[in-house]
C-alpha cells in the first residue's frame, strides 16, 4: 500500500496498467489487521462501477467508495493506490461486459460492425461516466484492448485498403461515441430533473417556439423531426441511430469499391 504522502508527492501518473499496477494481488497483504475480511479489488470495483451508475464521477470519492462498503479510506488502498488508477479499472471492467463477435476473416462484417456499433452505443448511455473517462485515460486494460481489437479486424473484413482502415473505424466510432454520449447525457438530465425524455423535449421545445427570433429555425426543425417519423424521442433517435450507421455502411461499401 502507498501512504498518503507517497501518493501527493510521487511522479505524474501514467496509467494503472503500467509498471504492474494492475497486478489484481498487489497491495494484498494477508492476515493483516487492517484489511477487512471479504474484501477484494474486483468487490471494490463492482461498488465503484455502481456508484459511477447511480451518481456520477463528480460526486464519486474515495471516503464515498468506502462508506458504500462499509469499511475504511484506508481499506481500499490496500488494492489500488488513487482515485484515478480505480476509475481505469472500472473503465476497463465496463468494456468487459460488451459482447463481441466472432471476427474471423470468412466472418461477415456488415452484421458485425453493426453489433460492435450498436453494443457499443449502449454501454455509453448505460454508463453516461464512461465517455469522458475515454477521453482521460489510455484505455490499454484487457477488455478495452479486446474491444478495440476485435473493431480493428472488422474494419480489416470490410476490405478497404490498408491506409483506408482507420479511416472508416474513425467515421463508424466516433459517430458511435458522439451520438452514444449525447444520448447518455440527455437520458440522465431527463433523470435528474424528474421528468420522462418526451416531456423534458416538449417542454424545450415550447420554450424555443415562444422566442420570435428562433420561429424559422424551428419550423424547419418541425419538418425534419415529422419526415424522420416516431412517437416519441426513443424512437426518433433509434431512426436516426440507425439510418446513420447505414449510411456509413453504404459509404464503406462505396470505398471499397472505388479502391
């Protein structure tokens, strides 16, 4: 374990999965009167992913964590050294809930990169913490790097030329990635202020059409979200969400016929 003062005065960090940090066993030390029986760094990561879930990473501690496990700060230092380093780790815990496809080469790419795509849109609106995190951290853990691995041999079934590849994973991930973080966030500001997603539109919507100056731009916007058809806001944006990662499909298929 890293005292305190160790912690405040040691080098910048890297990441939890180097020089060994990630070693589930470090820290343990056996029979020693300072660590609560029953308690286990897969324990502690399994509370830490449920309150990232139920309040948010602004409000997620260290004191917090503990509390919520009925033991000791302390306590859990024995099994990770910082704040940082277990938020890493249940970053990396969340991506091993994702299920991947069998990617071999005779596999058939365009069902799988919707499932990889649609899969992944999921855990960030399930996980409304994950994606800032994503942007912080190196995402190099076990479960994050299968992930990866598994998009990148998708990417290379499709048949775009070599220099194209990381081309088209940019274009279907990151419109995952910003579509399933602006979803997640919505989803939780509808949470927070008590009301469903289709009256907190409504109610954002009414108050847009009573400012004179915004009444060309929303009727247009009118059309669109007519055109576009569904009920309610779930079903507009699974259209949407949809509709999109076709067109992204067709364009790969466009691509690879041109090369």
């Amino acid at each position: 374990m890293v005292s305190a003062a160790d912690r405040a005065k040691g080098p910048a960090r890297t990441s939890v999965w180097l020089d060994g940090k990630a070693d589930r066993d470090r820290g343990r030390k056996s029979g020693t009167r300072d660590q609560p029986a029953g308690l286990d760094r897969d324990k502690i990561i399994e509370a830490t992913v449920r309150l990232l879930d139920t309040e948010g990473a602004s409000k997620f501690s260290m004191r917090r964590l503990a509390a919520e496990l009925n033991v000791t700060a302390m306590s859990v230092y024995w099994y990770v050294d910082t704040k940082d380093d277990l938020l890493e780790l249940a970053l990396d815990s969340v991506f091993g809930t994702l299920p991947l496809p069998d990617v071999g080469a005779a596999a058939e790419w365009r069902e799988q990169l919707r499932e990889l795509a649609t899969g992944y849109r999921a855990l960030l609106v399930r996980h409304p913490w994950v994606s800032p995190l994503i942007g912080t951290f190196l995402n190099i853990g076990p479960n994050s790097m299968a992930f990866s691995l598994a998009v990148q041999q998708v990417m290379r079934n499709t048949g775009l030329p070599p220099h194209g590849q990381m081309g088209g994973l940019s274009a279907v991930f990151q419109f995952v990635y910003g579509f399933g973080t602006i979803e997640g966030h919505f989803i939780q500001r509808c949470a927070a202020a008590g009301m469903s997603q289709d009256d907190y539109f409504r109610e954002a919507m009414g108050t847009v059409s009573a400012q004179p100056q915004f009444r060309e731009m929303l009727e247009s916007a009118t059309e669109l979200i007519e055109a576009r058809g569904g009920d309610t806001v779930e079903e507009m944006r699974e259209r949407d969400f949809g509709f999109a990662l076709e067109m992204l499909v067709a364009g790969i298929e466009a691509m690879v016929a041109r090369a």
